[in-house]
C-alpha cells in the first residue's frame, strides 16, 4: 500500500468523525491541497480546482514544488487561470492516495491501511472535503469552482449541498450522472484489477501486485480517454520499428498504437493504488445529481444554487459526451443561472482538457475574466 | 479444445496444401458452409454472406437445420433475402472453430489441434477458402457478394483477388482497413485472454480453461458492439432488484447494464474456442486492402473491380465508423464501380445489422432487386 504524495503538499484535517453518505465514517482524516497565488483582503478571488479520478493536488508548479503540474499550461502567473489575479486552491479527492486520506491511508483504528475496510465512497463525500478545506481557508465564497471529469461530477454535488459556496463554476468534460456506457467501461476496469490473483481481495503488497490488472484498467482508460480521430491522425497504421519489437509472437506489440497504450499503462500502474481506484471509479457510478435530491438529474441540476455557469465539452469525448455538458447547462439554466455550454472541435476527447490548452484556456480565461 | 459445429453443416475440402499469405500452409483443411434455395441453371443467382468474427455459418434455418439463425430475419423463403430467388452460401471463416478448419481443429500432421502452431491467418487467406467453396459449388460468378463487420473485410480481399467474381457487393459495417482504435481495442481483448493464467500459452483444456480472460474480452467486445446512445434509452441508471443481486459487495453487479454485459459473456465464453479468436482477432489488424497492392487504401479500393457495391453503416458505430463505409463507397467509386454508401441512423450500433433488420433489411433486398 503506498500513498504518492507530492513534495510541498499541505493538509488539512477533516472533522473526527467525518460521516460518509452510503454510512460509516472516518477518523483523523485529512485532505491534501496545493494553492497558488494570494486570497484578497475580501476574500473575494478565491478559485477551487476538482481534479478527474487520478491527478494529485499539484497542478501546476509552485515555490514549494517547482515540478511541473498536470495543468501547468493553465495555472500561473500570466496564464489562462492567472494566479497574479486569482487565488487557486487544487484539492487531492478524498478516497485517492496522493496525500487525502483513502483506502491506502492508515486506519487510526487499526494502525493498519484501510484497504477495502474503507467505507464505500460518494462523489458527495469528496465535495464535503473539500467544502471542508475551502472554509479552512477562509474562503467564505469561492469565486468559481473548476471541475474537470469526475471534478466536475464533484464540483455539482458541491454546490448542490453548500448553496451559495461559490458565485461561478466551470464544469469541464463532467457530467451530472453517469451513464450505461461509461459504467460499462468502469466496472471492465474494476473486473481486470479484481481478477487479477495478486489484487488478492485488495490485500496485496508491493511485491506481489495487481499489475497485469492495473495495465489493463489502465489501457481501457486511455482508450475511451482519448479519440478514434486523433489516433487516425497519430498512430495510422505505423508498426514500430525491429529494434522495439521482441521476439515473433503474432500477438505482441506490433502496432504503434499498441506499443503506446502499453507505455502509458506502465507509467500508471505503480503509482496509482488499486484499491484506491476502485473505490474512487465505484463513487462515479453512484453519481445521479438527481438521485440525491429524490428526482430527475434535471430536477436536481435546477436545484443548485450558482450565478452563472459554463459547461465546456469536445465532440469527441466517448466517455463524457457532449450531451452531458449540454445537459448540465441545460439544467443550470432552467433553475436560473446563467449557463451556457461550449462545444470544442479538440480532437483529443475526454482528455483534450489536459492537451489542448490552445482551445479550453482561452475559454475558461473568458469565463473568470466576466466574473 | 473444442469445435462448435451446427448440425445440418456441410464441409468442402481446400486444396492441399493450402498456401497462406503471411507463410506456411495448411494440409487436409475444409471450409464449413451452408446453403438456401437452388443455383439456376445459367448459375447466375448466387449470393455469398461472409460473416462477422464469431458466427457459424447457419445464417438462417433450412430443412437441415430448423434452429433459427444468426440472420434469421433477414434470410429465407419471402424475407430481404428471398431464398425463393436467390441461391445462398454463407461460409464460416476459415480460422474458426464452427466447422472450418482453424487453431481448434486436429493437424494432421501431428495427430492433435493446431493451438499456436496455427500458421498466421490474415483476411485474405479467408478470401481464398471462400473463393473455393464458391468454385467447388459451381458458382463461376457471384450476384452478390455481402460481407458483415470482419466479412466486410474478407469480401473485399475477395474481390481483389478474383477480379470479376461478383457482379455486386454489400458492404456492412465493414472496412477496407483496421485503424488504430479498433486495432487497440482487440488488441486489449488478446491482451485479457493471454494474461489469463488457464490460456496456458494456448495449452488449454475445458477443465482448466481461460474463463475470465474470454469473459472480459466479450465484455470489452459487447461494449464496442453497440452505442451509448442505445444504452441510455435500454438500462439508463437502472438497478438490478435486490433478488438478483449477490451479497454487499460495493464492486459486484449492481447496474443493470453490468448484468447484462456478464450474462453476454457468460453465454458467449465456453462456445467459442480462445485461441481462434485470438488469430481472427489478429487478422483484422493486419488487414488494409492497400497494403496488399502495395499502396493506399484509396488506391487498393480503386483496383477493385466490381460492378455494383452498397455499403451500408450506422453513426453510433465506434468500431466500424461510418467514415470506412464511406471511404469504401468512395474509393471503389473511383475505381469505376457503381457505389454508393447508405448511412442508417440504428442506435443499436456496430452490431445494428443484426437486430435493426427494419432498417437494413429494405437496404439489403433494395440492391438485390436492383441487380
């Protein structure tokens, strides 16, 4: 069991008990954040950051970490969120392993990790954290919340359950519930990590590990994570080259697209904690905006309380459709916000938030500078 | 090791030895097929169905066989296909295990099944095992040849070969070439059944069988089969009762459409030999009709000589996109052929051609008619 924790991170302790919605609670929990820039004398230009299901608080370089974040090109000073300007708060979700207590964390009451004695985990367990750490802060009213995938699933229930926490929200290739398809893919995911032997009822160790199942979770990701059209362009038909194939195996690597899908599996497998993807991936198929509030996602997206809204999406999402960036607008507008929703042509899909800066900066710059 | 061979099935010897593109060859190998309706005498009536990766070659019941099959509603007496008009042959494809020879079958030469010692299939060895059933059953030249999904691919390697073997061609939701997408996609399903401990390196037997590796892979294959648009409408964020649930599992099926994958799965496992899916899985990836004439695939489909084709393909297909229907139209259309691409808007995906026979079935018996 290990937590990958960015050098630089803060905490913040969680109320003891921190009650969890599906039942249970946590003791002595904590939530690991990152900020940059400075909070107004009136608190006014304060900006939360809700990441997808796998980043770390660290979204961008600081004095305290200079390593680059994964959104550097959105985050600092002169950038698209710009930091001279903003005060930006990044959370770690509750439930993962880059520094907020999940299922890799230790139990205070057992001096042992949680594993899967954690208690099943919601997207409204993490939007309690981090309400927690915003109001930690001194943050009265955030400016804006920015929740990008399972964020933005996130940042909903946020501002559902503290109306008035926050003046703007941008909702990034999210969604207000979650769909067949994208639980299909899920639970495929969830299935390769639980067959593997050595997941071992989430009882493995460093040396006996699931990563034959964490690789192939890993490559479905990045499978439904990017395009069909962007690998058209990108990868072709292209075999690699002799010298990176091994043996004559008919089955091996043979394709470029197959040789990085591997790459970036291996990249994953050893830092990310598999129990903790369990649990974080479960709590997105739970997500119904409207189930929490006993209707429909669109009765519960008129629910919420938030001036103005912009749900930006790409055609080419799989994952998260652009359907469900129109419906969140849709519903945020039929309670009276502001809402709009913003279709980008970025070839890359779900992920083209983290990579094509070019079309999703300008927006979101737009967006906080009519603040 | 086991073939699944529907009753009523006829068999026709290849050549041996039977020469296969990438190497080798096989000895004393035969070609499964069945038949509907009778051959008129000028021979002109013929229509050859090649199939999709899994089916058997009992397309529809006959006097041999009253089992209804695969394209029950579409082929017979009357139906889009009027077996009262037109001879019919659908062949299953070489590299299977209903009845042809493939990695399931018994080498003569060593007295046991192939297994991996199978030589490296590709489409086009396909082409060649259908052109000969066609040939041995006095058929100098198709009416028409239609091709589904990876039939799709297999005619038109078909219709290079043998220039002038088919008047007309229907091509659906097929390709003309394996893009990256789909190639990661089955490259994750071979990835699923290699890693399952019972593959063995292909040394599998029905006591100890790679169960769990061919589970996820129909999982994953199911899921590319049809659309997140059908899904929505079909299971939405539905519930199994709690009758049909097992114990509190937080991970086990909960969600209708998880139930639905597993009992897919579990009926598609044990009736379809692991290491034949494994080479025609393969064979697809390799499969661009430019690249066997050493050039693009425009310019592969462009030497196709054909009268007549229709492709036909659906948007919400992931796998088969719609573009490669198009591209196909195209490309023989450039070559000469009178070709058009019909575009159907069935929810149900790449798998519409199979259960949205309201929509292709009036497409189909449109072009027969026009022959």
């Amino acid at each position: 069991m290990t937590e990958f924790i960015p050098p630089g991170s803060r905490f913040i302790d969680l109320p003891s008990p921190f009650p969890l919605k599906r039942g249970g609670a946590l003791h002595g929990a904590r939530m690991a954040y990152e900020t940059w820039g400075a909070l107004d004398a009136d608190g006014g230009n304060a900006i939360l950051i809700l990441t997808g299901l796998s980043p770390d608080a660290h979204a961008a370089s600081h004095a305290g970490n200079r390593e680059p974040g994964w959104w550097e090109s959105m985050l600092g000073p002169g950038k698209y969120i710009d930091t001279r300007r903003w005060f930006v708060i990044c959370v770690n979700s509750l439930g993962s392993c880059k520094g907020s207590t999940g299922p890799a964390s230790i139990d205070p009451d057992t001096g042992r990790s949680y594993r899967l004695d954690f208690p099943e985990l919601s997207v409204e367990d993490g939007a309690d954290a981090a309400a927690h750490v915003v109001r930690a802060l001194g943050v009265e009213r955030l400016a804006c919340v920015i929740g990008n995938s399972m964020g933005g699933m996130v940042a909903l229930a946020l501002l559902q359950r503290f109306p008035g926490i926050a003046h703007g929200h941008i909702n990034i290739s999210g969604a207000a519930r979650a769909l067949p398809f994208s639980i299909a893919i899920r639970s495929l995911q969830r299935e390769a990590i639980r067959l593997d032997p050595q997941w071992n009822l989430g009882e493995y160790d460093d040396d006996a590990y699931p990563e034959a199942g964490m690789r192939m979770a890993r490559k479905l990701g990045v499978i439904t994570y990017r395009s069909a059209l962007e690998w058209d362009g990108r990868f072709g038909r292209v075999r690699l080259d002799a010298d990176r194939r091994v043996g004559d195996d008919p089955f091996g690597l043979e394709f470029e697209v197959e040789s990085y899908l591997e790459g970036h599996a291996r990249r994953f497998v050893r830092r990310f904690d598999p129990n903790c993807y369990l649990y974080l991936s479960r709590s997105m198929d739970w997500f119904d905006l409207g189930e929490s509030c006993h209707g429909t996602c669109e009765e519960g997206l008129s629910k919420v309380r938030v001036n103005r809204a912009l749900a930006i999406g790409v055609y080419t999402d799989i994952l998260f459709p652009i359907e469900q960036q129109q419906e969140i607008a849709d519903g945020l507008l039929a309670g009276g916000t502001d809402a709009q929703c913003l279709a980008l042509p970025s070839p890359q899909g779900h992920d083209a938030f983290l990579v094509d800066i070019a079309r999703f900066g300008p927006a979101v710059r737009g967006f906080l500078d009519s603040l």
